[in-house]
C-alpha cells in the first residue's frame, strides 16, 4: 500500500470512529470526578428500593421479598408483609417515605401481588406504618389488574410531588400490544392518587368512559426511574426501551408517551417493531440512549456534597455496570460521564438526607459514594 492509500484509509476510519462516538445524541464525555464507593451494607441479593428514615437507619427491599431495617450497623428482618408474587422481574420493589413522615409515620411500598382471581399477579401499592420491626395498619392502595404470570415489567417506582400526591409506576406487564395504549387497562402507566389512595378529581381521565381514573399519563414501556425535578418539583421518569430506545421523560398530565408506536429501539431478535420515532399526539424523550443501558434508580443532585452534580440526574446502568451522571442545562441532556464502573448491576441510586448518594447494587449492597479531594 503506497503512502496516499496507507493515510486516506486511516482518515477514513478517523471519520467513521467520530461518526460512531457521536451515534449517541452527540453527547460528550466529559472530564472525570474523582469519586469513591464505601461499601455500608453488605450482602445483598437485590436490593431494589431504600428509604432513609428520620434517625439515620435505612429500609431496604430485597426483590426475593424481604424488607431490612438497617439500624446501627444491624440488618433487622421487618415482618408482616403481604404475599408476594416471585416470577421473573416481580417482587418486592420500591420504597418510599410519606414527605411528612415525621408526623403520620406512613411508608409506601410497591410489590408483585397475586391478590385477585388469576394467575400470576400485578403490581400493587400499599402504605403501613412500621412498629418494632412489623408492618401495622397496611391498607392497600392500588392493584393493577389483570393478574398474569408473565415475568417481565412490572415496574416499579415511587414519588411524591411538592403538593403530596402519590405518583407510582406499572410496566406494561409484556403485553406492549395491548396495555400502554388502553386506558381501560392497567400497564404501561403512571399513575396519580391522594397519599390516601384516594383518585384526585382532577386527574386526566376522571370523565373519560371505561378509563382507569388513577391514570396520569400511558403509552409507556417499564418505568424503573421516578426523580421529582428539584425546581420545578415536575415528575421524571426513565424506562426501559427494548434493543435501543431507554428513554427519560418528563412527565405531563393526560400525556402519551408513544410505545410501542414510536420507539427508537428494536426487538431484540433486531426485527423493527416500527419505523415510526415521532407522532402527533405522543410526546418525544427529553433524552434517549442507543445502544440501552437498562436504566434503573434515578435521582436528581443537589447535596453541597458534590457540587460538580449540583441539580443534575445519576442514573444506574444494569447492562454496563456503572452510575451514569448526565449533565443538564435547561432540562437538556448535554454531557455523560460513568461513574463507578464495573462495580456491578446498579439497582437504585437515591440522595439521603445526609446529603450523600447511596447505591444499590445486586449481588453486593449498597455503597456510599465519597467524593475526593
């Protein structure tokens, strides 16, 4: 090869690595933070959800169906839960903390429940107080119907707005042709209740014929994200795309949010599952990602303690491993960089009230994250 072809094919494939690098939405990487992980709970299957209570101790669901409460360096086994459906994805989920917990005590908690006449089952939320280590006073709030045995999305994720409505996610149950788009069925939804259960009056399709007037917003895959927006106190979400296609949303009320008539992603065998990727009527990503990453946990920053991610998302990676931080400026994705990478499939990453970020990791535990000097 002479000279000329020897630094043309080199040019090319310069051209071609750039085109590639910049697949992904043209995001850049930014520069590295140094940060640690300090290992505070070990010995952790898959620990889905954690909530911090007021006297620094810490619940933990474990997606096989146990609730710890981590109280002085001791994981205590929380008893008095419901029956819970073990298939595939399903099992014990999240947890969170009413916003005026120190008053009314109430803890919520999203599960796989076989409560109903069929097989299998479907996520359901409840709330209960916690008494010397034992649920008291469950009252279940909401139970997706119908009950099925397929494994696969569930959800699930738990928030609360600045005006204490209870926002909770279910997937689509692995009926995408089905359940996203039909509001007379549970699946693929946000949905939006009084922290009593109660369906507010003025959600969406309170009037709307055979809806399900808990709904907030459909036509969604299988939200595993839910953060709310630390100015705006609006509801963000992430969800799992198929082959391609995770997604962050913000969500609005009564909105569609396309899947599976738009997706950016594919089947997994690479088959289309359509070649649409925006429809009037259904709203657009604030950001994608191509390939997935399997999105799950998700919290916005803004603990002193790390000002370099002051009000920008963390975001867990189950495919790769790693926390991805994304850099916002005015609501828009404009830089990514991994955090902690390798350290294993990252479950939940959720800002205590210490102002330190702790992640969930399966296999491992949950880590505190350390920034260095």
């Amino acid at each position: 090869m002479d000279k000329l072809k020897f630094y043309t094919a080199i040019l090319y494939y310069l051209i071609i690595f750039q085109a590639c690098a910049q697949k992904d939405n043209n995001i850049k990487t930014p520069e590295k933070k140094l940060v640690s992980a300090e290992l505070v709970v070990g010995d952790l299957n898959n620990p889905w959800g954690m909530a911090f209570l007021p006297d620094g101790s810490m619940l933990i669901t474990e997606k096989s169906g146990t609730l710890i409460h981590f109280e002085n360096g001791q994981k205590n086994r929380v008893i008095n839960l419901p029956e819970i459906v073990q298939i595939g994805q399903g099992g014990l989920l999240d947890i969170a903390l009413h916003p005026a917990y120190e008053k009314n005590g109430w803890i919520y908690i999203t599960y796989s429940s076989p409560a109903g006449s069929n097989k299998g089952g479907n996520t359901a939320i409840l709330r209960a107080k916690l008494k010397d280590n034992a649920l008291e006073e469950i009252e279940v709030l909401y139970k997706g119907t119908p009950n099925t045995d397929a494994g696969a999305h569930w959800g699930s994720r738990i928030e609360f707005d600045n005006e204490n409505f209870l926002y909770f996610s279910i997937g689509d149950r692995y009926n995408r042709d089905v359940n996203p788009q039909d509001l007379s069925r549970d699946g693929g939804k946000i949905y939006r209740l009084h922290d009593d259960g109660r369906v507010p009056k003025d959600n969406p399709f309170v009037s709307t014929a055979s809806a399900k007037a808990a709904i907030y917003s459909y036509g969604h895959r299988n939200p595993q994200g839910m953060a709310k927006h630390p100015s705006t106190g609006e509801i963000w979400i992430h969800e799992h795309g198929p082959k391609g296609g995770d997604e962050i949303n913000r969500i609005k009320k009564g909105a569609n949010y396309g899947w599976p008539v738009i997706t950016y992603g594919k089947n997994y065998s690479g088959t289309t599952i359509t070649d649409q990727t925006k429809a009037e009527g259904m709203e657009q990503p604030i950001y994608y990602w191509v390939p997935s990453i399997a999105p799950c946990g998700m919290t916005f920053v803004t603990s002193e303690k790390y000002p370099f991610w002051k009000n920008d998302l963390l975001i867990g990676s189950l495919k790769f491993a790693y926390l991805e931080h994304l850099s916002l400026k005015n609501d828009k994705v404009i830089n990514r960089e991994k955090i902690v990478e390798g350290i294993g499939r990252l479950r939940n990453v959720r800002q205590a009230p210490d102002g330190f970020i702790y992640i969930a990791v399966e296999g491992e535990g949950i880590y505190k994250l350390i920034a260095e000097e």
